[in-house]
C-alpha cells in the first residue's frame, strides 16, 4: 500500500464534526497532500443522477465509481481544490442537502466502496497526505501513522449546517436538518461494509465546545507525537 511509503494521517467522523477543515488546515501546515474520500461519494451520487442510474442498482454503480471522469485541480488561490466531473466544476454542487443524502445511501454498498478503495489509496504520495472520511483509518489506511477520530454531538453539528445553509440564503428547518443527521449517523454506523467507527488506535476528540484553533491545536499536538512535526 501507498501509505506504508509516505506517511499518512487519517481524520474520520461525521458529517459536520470539522473533519474538513482541520484537514484542509492541517495539510496546508504540514505541506502534505489532501484527500476529501467523501466527495469522490458525493461525485459518484450526481453522476448517477446524470447518468440515470438508480441508486439501488449496486453493479452499475459501481462500475460508474470505477470509471467516472473525476479530478481535483488546484485553485489560483491555493484554497481547497476544484472538484471536476467530466471536465465540469462541481465543487458547489456536490455540496447540496440532497446530493450528501444520496452519497450516503451509495457508499453503503461493498461494490462501490471496493471500486472506490485504490483510487483513494492512489492519493497517498510524497510528502504525504491528510484523509478525511469515515473510514479512512479503518479500511483505506489502516497502517496511517497518526489517526483521529472527531466528533461532535448531532444538534451542534445539524446548528453549523443550518449556519451554512442560511448564510447561502437558503430556507431550512433546524429541527429537520437534526433529524437528518441523526437518520444519516445510523445508516453510516450500521451498514455491514466499512461503518463509521473510531479506529481501535484512533485519539477520539469531541468538537461540540472547541473553537477550530482549539481542534486543530489537538490534532497538531497528536500528529506531533507520532513523530512528524510541522514544518518551522
């Protein structure tokens, strides 16, 4: 596996936990690579949309998963990289309510995620490279050198959503966007194939009170004590 010649440093959890952006941070601190694994989910759904492929036909998604037009270009910017599905920037459309449910109901399927599993390990390369998912130091890494589990409990991580989705202008119901984080974390913690579990090595850590500068101040401190410090 790639990740036994670079190192690799996993940061799974649910939706909403942060898991983005304290990747996003940490790889910009570390000058390491970074891999959102749940927007190659979010790409899969909207390309089945496109295509036409149902979301209970288990093999036609996975042979889309395994041979869909993706990529992620760097911005000008150097902020988080364009998401691109047959040449077209997506990166705002993969972001939709509807788009994350249907992500969730795909990636629960053993042929999708196995289609999916080497083009995720592929992103392992020198220097090195910050995961974000569900499973990532469970199936996709599971030899990363330094692995976090970050949480956050459903009503704080349903009131950042409806933050998001109001600052956007868009109308919501607080009490609906919970329910559909609850509905989401069951599925995603009970389905047979890679659930959303804390790796057995994992340092778990709680968001819910903690400011960004505070998580990321943790996870630095914990990818320090595998041995890999950030660059002076």
């Amino acid at each position: 596996m790639n990740e036994k010649r670079v190192p690799v440093i996993t940061i799974d959890g649910p939706s909403g936990s942060g898991k983005g952006t304290i990747c996003q941070l940490l790889a910009a601190k570390l000058g390491f690579h970074y891999l959102d694994s749940g927007a190659l989910y979010r790409l899969l759904a909207l390309a089945a949309k496109r295509h036409g492929v149902s979301l209970d036909n288990m093999e036609s998604l996975a042979v889309l998963a395994a041979h869909m037009d993706i990529s992620f270009k760097t911005r000008d910017n150097g902020n988080t990289p364009k998401v691109m599905l047959e040449g077209e920037d997506v990166s705002a459309l993969i972001r939709s309510e509807g788009v994350g449910t249907n992500a969730s109901v795909v990636a629960a399927y053993p042929e999708v995620r196995d289609a999916l599993l080497q083009r995720q390990r592929a992103f392992a390369v020198s220097p090195g490279l910050v995961a974000d998912g569900r499973d990532m130091g469970t199936v996709v890494f599971p030899d990363a050198i330094a692995k976090v589990f970050l949480t956050a409990s459903s009503e704080e991580r349903a009131q950042r959503r409806y933050k998001q989705l109001i600052d956007k202008g868009e109308s919501v119901s607080l009490a609906a966007l919970v329910e559909r984080v609850q509905k989401r974390d069951e599925r995603d913690m009970t389905r047979k194939v890679s659930p959303m579990i804390p790796a057995t090595n994992a340092v778990v850590l709680d968001s819910s009170a903690l400011t960004i500068e505070e998580v990321l101040q943790k996870v630095v401190d914990v990818v320090a004590a595998s041995g890999i410090q950030p660059p002076q």
